[in-house]
C-alpha cells in the first residue's frame, strides 16, 4: 500500500512539474507594452497574442484542429453569448475541411456574409504578404430577440493551410461603448 501511494505521489509532482513548467514559459514572440488598460493574452499553439481590456473573462479551448479563445466583458458561461466580446479561432487543415485553399475559404466566408446578412460596413480585403490575405466585413443580424453587430476579420494563411478569425460582437444597443474595446483588440492583435 506504501509504494502505491508514493506511486501515486511521484505521478502527482510530475504532473504538476510538467504543468508549472509549461505555464511559467514565457510568450512565443516579443511585443510591446500593451495600451494602457490593457494587457497581452497569448494563445498557445497559435503564434498570436490578443489584447485583453482589463477586469474582461478569458477563456480559452481546444478540440482536433481548432484553438478558440473568448475575450469577454462578462462571464459569457453564465451571461449567454449576448455579452461583448472578441472570439477568437485558429483553424488548421483548412483545406482539408473546405476542399479549398485558406485563401479562397476566407474570400468565400465573407461573401457569403455579404449576401446574406445586413451589412452594416462593406467587405475589405488586404494582402498582408505573399499568400496571406486579410479580409474583412461587419453585418447585423438577430440573436433570438436581440439585435447583435459582429465584425469579423479574418487572416487565410495559404502556407501554413490555416486561418485565423477574429471575431468581435455586441448588442446593437451597446455597439458604440463596446466598440470602444473591441476596435483595440481587433487592431491590437499580433499574428506570428
């Protein structure tokens, strides 16, 4: 019974070794200091860094080949999805998933918005370098009873057959001092 428990007690310390140590590792990349307000949230497995208001809930998951991350204002597992907030989800094998290229799978998502969801600022698109694209749209449309304003951007990364979309939404009631927030984050966002 004494060895099964110092057993055990070994597995345990390794494991929280193991879990310390992967915690205690500092960002994958340098950045600067965050606006005040402010601080850097770096998603693992991702080579981005988000900026994160502070007081805002932070969660992040992982399933197959998908990180998601939720910057938000309120606890969004006990508020529902209607609070403000930025989601955040890196896609691997996109190709795999969509039977097309990062890039065309990012044009498509955008148009397919763009034709059918109230656009509220129209669809825009930037090449960032050689096979990575960014684009962009922002629409309204009904959650349930509640309007809600989404803008979305994404970064398709042809190379690396991934895509990245960030993804802020509001209330249309609250969008303006929402949007305060949301606007940082989505242009204070560091992809590697």
């Amino acid at each position: 019974m004494a060895a099964y428990c110092k057993k055990h007690l070994f597995l345990a310390a390794v494991a929280w070794l193991a879990i310390a140590s992967a915690q205690a590792q500092g960002p994958e990349f340098e950045v600067s200091a965050p606006p005040p307000g402010y601080s850097w949230a770096f998603i693992p497995g991702t080579s981005t860094a988000l900026l994160r208001p502070d007081g805002w809930f932070l969660t992040t998951t992982a399933t197959n080949d998908t990180i998601a991350t939720f910057i938000t204002l309120e606890n969004w597992e006990e508020h529902g999805e209607s609070t403000p907030g930025l989601t955040f989800n890196f896609v691997r094998g996109i190709s795999k998933k969509s039977r097309t290229s990062a890039i065309k799978y990012a044009v498509a998502f955008v148009n397919e918005a763009a034709t059918t969801k109230e656009v509220l600022l129209e669809p825009w698109g930037n090449e960032l370098a050689p096979g990575l694209l960014g684009v962009g749209i922002r629409y309204q449309e009904m959650t349930g009873d509640t309007a809600v304003i989404i803008q979305n951007y994404l970064i398709a990364d042809d190379a690396g057959d991934s895509v990245r979309f960030f993804i802020f939404e509001s209330p249309a009631s609250d969008w303006d001092a929402a949007w305060k927030f949301g606007e940082t984050m989505m242009k204070g966002q560091i992809a590697q």
